[in-house]
C-alpha cells in the first residue's frame, strides 16, 4: 500500500514532530487536535524546527513548501481521507481508546491505523476498532526530527501486510525501524531503559552515587552518548514517570515501580530541561549548567 495522505492526531511535542517528518518526506499531512490552542503551538513549533534544517541544508525544500503539505485543525473528520492515521494523544489507555473509538468509524476500510504509544499494548488499543488486523504501534522517539528510531510492534491480531507497510513507511521517513514481534508494555526499548534509569534514580536517591558521576560512568563505560539521567531531563521527567508507572502496573512482576525521588521532582515541577530543572539545572536556552543536587 502507498501511503500519500498521513493524519497525525494530537499536535503536542510527538505528535508535532510526526507531522514535520511526514511532510519533509513529501506526504500530505493532516495534523489534529481537540485544542486550538495546541494546533497554533505546533504549527508555530514546525516552523521554526523546519527553518532551522532547511538553513543548514539538512533538508531539501523551503519552509514555505514543506509546511504547505500540513493541514491543521480540530476536526477528526480531517481524517477521513487518510491512507496511515497515527495517534500521539495523551499515554493513557482510556484516552486513547476514546480517540480510536471515534477513528473508527471516520477513516477508510483500508486505513492504516498506527498508534505512538510508548507503552500500552498495542492490542489493547486495537479492541476499540472494529479493524484490529490494520492496526499496529509505531512508536517515534524524540525529538522526532532527529531521532532515527521508530519501534514498529505488532499486536496479537495485526497482519503481516499491515506490519510491512509500515515498517516501509517508516524506511521512507528516514528512519531506522525495529520490529517488536511480541505485544508487551513497554515493547523493547522502554522496558531496557526503564529498569536503567529506575536502577539509576534508585542510586542517586540512596546516596550511592552522584547523578554527574553515574551519568559519566554511562558515557564513558558504556559508550552511551548521554547518561540515562540527562537523557531522563531531555525526555522530561513527568513523561518518564507516567512510562515507568505503567510499565509497572501492566507487569508489576518485572517492571519496576517508578522511584520516589522521580515522584517526588514530578510533584514539585522540576521536569527537567522544559523547566529549567529536574536531575540537572538548566538556562533559559536549554544548556546545561550543572547537578541540581
């Protein structure tokens, strides 16, 4: 199947930068949400995310074209139309089955329905369509633009051609697709990193090692390009959290529960680099300054 026309639903930080991929490699794309607001946001965020690859000529193309691709609205009937409907809503199992349930009944009979989730299992998500065959994870990582991972996993009921043409689609956006054969929370790289970065939290909460140290001690014993801690601050701490949580509850045998100190930073508002500070400090242009303890 040629995917030409993408609907992106949710216009937050994922969904935004789904949309950009998507339009930099020529589909026409439409980008949804329920808040007006957040769709003025996105198409502001896009532009300036764009600007900046086309002025360094990381990309082909103006900004005035690549943008032209992108129809913005709060309207899911935009969806309608589309040969792939990617949804990057809030991670919370009700809500997204809420927005699938409404998908459902809007998009074509041989729509591609692929959500982002980075943890909920992708069948479950697929009961809320009456088309679980067509559906699949396609999980970005991010920031979109400049992260070439894609986890492409199938559900319990997800067909071969579905899975195929999406690992296909994601080749054709540039980036590197891994495909998760088995349907668990978390799917491979949220389960490896959430018992690092747990294990790394759990250290610095005892007092066994300093964030700096721990975080060097990845880099250079490892090869990691960050420490899991700053890469916890770039992701944002309440966004690793809410991943942790339901790792745990959806396998609580395995999946460790989230540390109290992550709790604890995520009830204060230190969320890492989107507001100023989380494991490390942070300036107003996102540069790193130092530990914040």
């Amino acid at each position: 199947m040629a995917v030409q026309t993408v609907a992106v639903v949710g216009a937050g930080f994922m969904g935004s930068g789904i949309a950009q991929v998507c339009a930099q490699a020529g589909h026409t794309v439409r980008l949804i949400d329920a808040d007006a607001a957040q769709i003025d946001k996105a198409r502001k965020s896009i532009e300036w995310s764009v600007g900046r690859f086309v002025s360094k000529g990381v990309i082909e193309g103006s900004v005035e074209s690549i943008l032209g691709r992108v129809a913005f609205g709060t309207s899911f009937d935009a969806a309608r139309e589309a040969d792939f409907v990617i949804e990057a809503v809030y991670e919370d199992a009700g809500v997204k089955k809420s927005v699938w349930s409404k998908l459902d009944g809007i998009c074509g009979a041989q729509t591609i329905l692929g959500s982002n989730t980075s943890t909920i299992p992708i069948s479950l998500l697929a009961a809320a369509t009456t088309r679980p065959g067509q559906f699949v994870g396609i999980h970005f990582f991010g920031p979109v633009p400049m992260m070439r991972l894609v986890e492409v996993i199938r559900g319990q009921k997800t067909t071969d051609d579905t899975l195929n043409a999406t690992v296909a689609f994601a080749r054709g956006l540039g980036k590197n697709p891994i495909v998760v054969n088995k349907d668990v929370p978390g799917f491979l790289m949220n389960r490896i990193f959430g018992a690092m970065g747990c294990e790394a939290i759990r250290l610095v909460e005892a007092g066994v090692g300093r964030v700096e140290d721990i975080d060097q001690g990845m880099v250079d014993g490892f090869n990691f390009r960050m420490g899991p801690l700053s890469i916890a601050d770039l992701s944002g701490l309440d966004i690793a959290y809410n991943a942790f949580r339901v790792m745990h509850e959806m396998d609580p045998e395995i999946m460790p529960a989230p540390p109290k100190l992550l709790e604890r930073l995520v009830q204060e508002g230190k969320l890492g680099v989107k507001t100023g500070e989380g494991f490390y400090k942070y300036d107003a242009a996102g540069k790193k300054i130092g530990p914040a303890f």
